[in-house]
C-alpha cells in the first residue's frame, strides 16, 4: 500500500493497493474504494497541489484523473510511453516518466534531456522548472529546465564512477 495525502484537507488520505484507489475523510478512521483496480498492482497516485480536487493515477499503461477530489475518474490523454512508472505534480501540471502534461492529464509532450529521465523532481518556488536526473548503468548525469522541459541544462553531475541518479528532491524553502 502507498499513502498519499490531500495537501489542501488534511482528514483527506488516498490509498493504493492490489485492490485499487481508496479514500479516507476522516483521517484514516474509515476507507471507501473509489476506483477498484481489474489487475492487482500498485498505482502511483499525485494530487495537484495547486488544485487539491484533481488527482491522477497510473494505472497498467495508462492514466486515469480525477477532477472531482476522487469521487469520479475517466482515462487520461494518451501517455507518450508505456513505461512510466513515477507520477509528480505541480499546479496544473503532470509528469509521468518522460511524458508531461500542463492540462493536468488531457494531452501530453516528450520531454526529455540527453540520456533520459530516471528521476525528476519539480521546483515549487520557481514555476516551470524542472530537475531531471539520469541513469545509465552506472552513469549519471544532473539536468535543469526553466521551460516545463522545453530546453535542459546540463549542470555539474556526480563523479563518473557509481553516479547513477536513483532519487531526487527540490529543497522547497531555497
């Protein structure tokens, strides 16, 4: 199970689990499932923080939303690949892998720097930016957008040796 928290109303939790989505309003006490999964996996769920009643879901090889906090959900756009395993959100935007989205889930672009994205993460307090990292075997290498990943820069990188980029956070308060 994974659980994700409303980050506007703070008795509202999601949950994942072989069974599908559920959700909680009064603070875990009790749980209602709100989209049963057919296949028994995991989804990695994101809430939009800039608008806490969407939320959106991978599910399989695709992605399911939510505009109405959960309640209701139907498919999303079409993901450019099959493949994303990671969900992230920032206000009205979606990332899954290399495939973004600024109609939170309605259609999506490939973005992507030299070598791919292993892992991303949004920056908070500065809008369109985005730092991507990559992994190829043992290498890895740092990249920074200010354009929803229109363009990258390629910043300073760890040493060559065992530098595989595997997790990645944005420090909100700098």
């Amino acid at each position: 199970m994974a659980l994700f928290p409303d980050p506007v109303a703070s008795a509202t939790l999601f949950a994942t689990s072989s069974l599908g989505i559920s959700k909680s309003v009064d603070s875990g006490q009790t749980w209602r499932l709100v989209y049963p999964f057919t296949q028994g996996y995991v989804a990695p769920l994101a809430i939009d923080p800039g608008n806490h009643l969407r939320v959106a879901a991978l599910v399989g090889t695709g992605m399911i939303r939510s505009l109405d906090g959960g309640e209701t959900w139907q498919p999303a756009g079409t993901l450019c690949t099959a493949y994303a395993q990671k969900l992230l959100a920032a206000p009205g935007v979606l990332l899954a892998g290399p495939c973004l989205s600024r109609d939170w889930g309605a259609t999506f672009q490939t973005i992507s720097p030299q070598g791919g994205i292993a892992v991303a993460a949004f920056d908070a307090s500065h809008p369109g930016w985005i730092y991507a990292g990559s992994s190829a075997g043992v290498m890895g290498s740092f990249w920074l957008s200010t354009d929803y990943g229109a363009t990258w820069t390629k910043k300073a990188s760890p040493p060559t040796t065992f530098s595989g980029i595997l997790n990645l956070a944005a420090c909100p308060t700098l």
